[in-house]
C-alpha cells in the first residue's frame, strides 16, 4: 500500500505531497502563515516596552547604541540595490534573533553564567593543547607565544571539528539552526546552511556545503553567502582569539549573533526579485564524512589545519610588516609638517582611523573616552585583518588586569609626604599608565569593561580587504560560470559584513549591564 501510494504522489502547489499529506502541509502552511503576524507584533511590543522600562529607566547611556542600529539599517537601505523590493521579514526577524541571544548571555543572569562557564570550559579544553606543545617544541614553548601556543590550537580544534563531523554531530547542529533560520527570517535553504555552517567552519570552506546549488543560486543568495563569510569567524580561528585571552563567552555569542544579522544585513542591501528553486530537502541532506574512522577523521583534521596556520602566519607577517611601513611613511610627511611628539601625536595609520572610525564607535556605545581606541582597531580589523585587531584588544585587556593588580600592590606601599596627602604612585603619559615606583609602563592605557565588551563584538568578522581575494577564490573555483556575478558583488558583501558585525556589537551595547561580573 505505502508503495502504490509513494507512486500515486504528484506535485500541488509546488511542493512534493500525496492526497491527504498534501492538505496537511498546507493546513499547516497557513496556520503557520496566519501566526507569523500577530507574533512579529507580539514581539515588536515585548521589545519596545523592555526597552522603555528596563533599559530607558535603568540603564539610559545604553540608548546611544539604540542610534546606532537605525543609522546601519536607514543607510544600508538608503543604498540597497533594490529598495522598493526589499523585504522586511528576513531584516526584522534578524535582528529579533539578535535582540533575544543578546538578552540571553547580557541580562538574564543564568544566561550570563552559563555562557561564562561555557567559555571556561572552551578554554580549558583548549588548554589540553599545551601537552602536545611541549612534546614537540619544549618546556619553554611559550617564549614564541603566538607561534607555539595561540597557532597550535588551531590544530588540535581543527582535528575536535573533524571527529564531530565524523561522528554526525556537526551536520545535526549546522542543520537544525539553518532550518531554525530559513523558517524565521523566510531565506532560502541554501543561504540559511551557508550562514549556519560560517558559525562553526571558516569562509571559504563553508559554501562547501552547498556547491551543488550554487551554479543556479541567485545573485541576492550569493550576496548572502558573501556576507556570511565576511560577517562571521570560524571556530579554529576562534580558538586562537580565546588564547588571547578575548573573553571567550562573548566570542561564543558573537559567533552565534552574527549568522542571522548576516542574512537580515545581506537582504537589506541586495534583496531578493527572484524566487529561489533549491530544494529543502536536497540542501539539508548533508553528505557524510568520507573518513572510514575516528582515528582517521583525527588525522585529516588535524593535516588540514596545516594550511591554516601556515595561512595565518605568514598574514600576520606580511600585514603588521606592511603596517609598520605606511606607518614609518605616514610619520616621515607628518614630520615635514610638524606633526611629531612631544607636542601632537605621530601620523599613522592608527592616528587616521581613530577619527575616521570615531563616530561608528561612539553610536555602538563605546564610552566616549575610549572611542579612539576602538576606532583604531575597527580600522585594523576593516584594512589588515581582525587577529592583528584582537591583539591590539588584547593589550588593553591585560593593562587592565596589571592595573588591577598594581592599585593593590599600591595600597599596600602608600606613604604619606610632608603634608600628609597620599603619594600619587602613577600618572598619565599621553593615553600610557607609567608607574613611577615600579618603574613599569602599561602602554596604550586601559579601556572600560563595557568599550571590551562592545569591542569583542564588533570586530568578530572576517570582513576584511584581505579577505576579498580569499573570498573570490574559494567561490570562483566551487563554481566557475557564476565568477563575473560573485566579482561583482563581493566588496558589497564585505561592506555588509562590517555592518553586520557593528550591528551586533549595537545589540551588545544596548543590553550590557554594568553590574554584571564580566
């Protein structure tokens, strides 16, 4: 009987059903269709009213992020490629996704603590890595710390990543939060799976996923694919910024917040005139891992990390040389005009993009003090890459903990002078904190907790120059006859994924709370 049924099956209204399957699908199509609205306003109000009684009342400096996401959403669609065909869903619900992850790790404080616990355990999982280290490079690995101890994990999570594709676990996860996406914000399979897997695996590797389809993708779906690798980072990447000790509980949300803000970013600039015709079932039927055990899953994963590290190394070589030049240039004409210490701050290209960049830190939140600092790493992040960024953040993080510690020591060393006042153990020299009786300078200063915070966010994506090559690559050779369309759309995607991002680190600064532990 199944058999006689299967082949009685004919297609009605587009979808593959037979007889009373069919009219279940489709009852169940218009329930879910006559829901959609009441709770899309249901939701808007939640958010209006805890914007106005929680944020508005309690914290209302966290309001200035509020300008931020409309200036992103106003000025993408101001220059969106079609603005009268741009659908409101896919941005809407976007940034609701965004809204309730954000409430989730930055308010609710079982959230918060679960996520702070997740990201220690991240951390210690990774810290497993040190063994292997000292095997292969010695006991004092960690004199060449970022070759020997942040590149070397990359390795050992690359080969965790494997096994867990290997095992099936990987496919599951990247499947239910593609089909989560795609029947929330109404994108495609294919966008949604690309945005899904970005979570977890890196931007050239993710469209992997979906090479079959990409030939007949339309130019708004590759647009998407574009910005969903621009706007997200990979895990074994991440592995590395958590070494840096980049706290790693907000990299997990950020990682998380980005995919759907990928897509509401992408369909808001380049929105969808065509209907897709990727088959859901196709798309989410994800192959299996060719690897016939655990123990060879392991090896590939760990082989295969071999190319991204060397990737990473010899980048960071090339771009902080290829830094310090333009900076040396820069620094020689501002001399010729008089723009040296002691009296202004030398020309370069961090000085350039504290200002250029100032205004989009100061509507993500960024305390006005540290707008400056942020800007400079924003425009690190945009020009070289995001991980020269991180390290930067990483100094301010680590002042801020020596800071910590010194005003301890401080205390405890206080005397009193002549007129019975407290001796100043520290002052000021520009933004650095010198320390006149240890003798000890925390160049480049310290940032508050909420400027870290925002900060982590906002530079978590690899929308960067340098990526645009690496993006054109990948895509250009998974489908050659789509080059000219994915050529002429990827520095808008690179663009959006900045946006992107922003507008995560937006989502962070309207819903960070000062008396929460970070």
């Amino acid at each position: 009987m199944f058999f006689a049924g299967k082949y009685l099956c004919r297609r009605f209204d587009g979808n593959n059903c037979c007889f009373g399957f069919c009219m279940d699908r489709n009852k169940s199509q218009r329930m879910l269709d006559a829901l959609r609205m009441p709770v899309a306003i249901g939701m808007a109000l939640f958010i209006v009213i805890y914007l106005i009684m929680d944020i508005a009342m309690e914290t209302p400096r966290n309001l200035t992020s509020l300008t931020g996401i409309v200036f992103f959403v106003v000025i993408l669609f101001v220059f969106s490629n079609d603005p009268a065909r741009v659908k409101w869903r896919p941005v809407f619900w976007g940034l609701v996704l965004q809204f309730l992850f954000a409430l989730l790790i930055l308010r609710w404080r079982f959230g918060f603590l679960a996520f702070k616990w997740l990201g220690e355990r991240v951390y210690e999982f990774l810290s497993y890595t040190d063994k292997g280290s000292i095997f292969v490079f010695g006991e004092k690995y960690t004199d060449h710390f970022f070759a020997f101890k942040a590149l070397t994990v990359v390795v050992f999570f690359s080969t965790t990543v494997s096994v867990l594709y290997y095992l099936g676990a990987m496919q599951f996860i990247i499947c239910k939060i593609a089909r989560l996406m795609a029947s929330t914000l109404g994108t495609s399979p294919t966008e949604s799976l690309n945005a899904a897997a970005n979570i977890f695996i890196g931007h050239s590797e993710a469209p992997l996923l979906i090479k079959p389809f990409l030939p007949e993708m339309t130019n708004s779906e590759l647009h998407a694919v574009l910005t969903g690798g621009f706007a997200t980072i990979a895990g074994t990447v991440m592995a590395a910024y958590i070494l840096l000790n980049v706290p790693a509980n907000h990299l997990l949300s950020a990682s998380v917040m980005s995919a759907p803000a990928a897509l509401a970013m992408s369909k808001l600039i380049y929105p969808e005139t065509v209907r897709s015709h990727a088959d859901p079932d196709q798309v989410y039927q994800m192959d299996k891992s060719p690897e016939r055990n655990v123990i060879e899953a392991a090896s590939n994963g760990a082989s295969q990390s071999i190319k991204l590290i060397a990737n990473i190394a010899v980048n960071m070589i090339a771009f902080i040389a290829m830094l310090e030049f333009v900076n040396a240039t820069l620094d020689w004409f501002g001399a010729r005009v008089g723009l040296e210490p002691p009296n202004h701050e030398r020309l370069t290209f961090q000085f350039l993009c504290s200002y250029i960049f100032w205004p989009i830190a100061a509507m993500m939140g960024v305390d006005l003090t540290d707008c400056r600092k942020v800007a400079e790493m924003i425009g690190t992040k945009i020009f070289i890459n995001e991980l020269v960024a991180y390290t930067d953040l990483s100094v301010y993080m680590n002042n801020k903990l020596n800071f910590t510690w010194y005003q301890q020591i401080m205390q405890n060393m206080t005397s009193l002078d002549s007129n019975g006042s407290d001796v100043i153990g520290w002052y000021f020299s520009g933004d650095d904190i010198v320390y006149t009786e240890m003798n000890i300078t925390l160049q480049k200063g310290i940032m508050s907790e909420r400027s870290i915070v925002i900060s982590t966010y906002a530079l978590c994506g690899f929308s960067n120059i340098s990526s645009l090559g690496i993006m054109l690559g990948a895509l250009g050779a998974l489908a050659p006859s789509r080059k000219s369309d994915v050529s002429s759309v990827v520095i808008s995607a690179m663009i959006t994924g900045n946006a992107a991002c922003f507008m995560t680190a937006c989502i962070a600064g309207l819903l960070y709370k000062e008396e929460v532990d970070f």
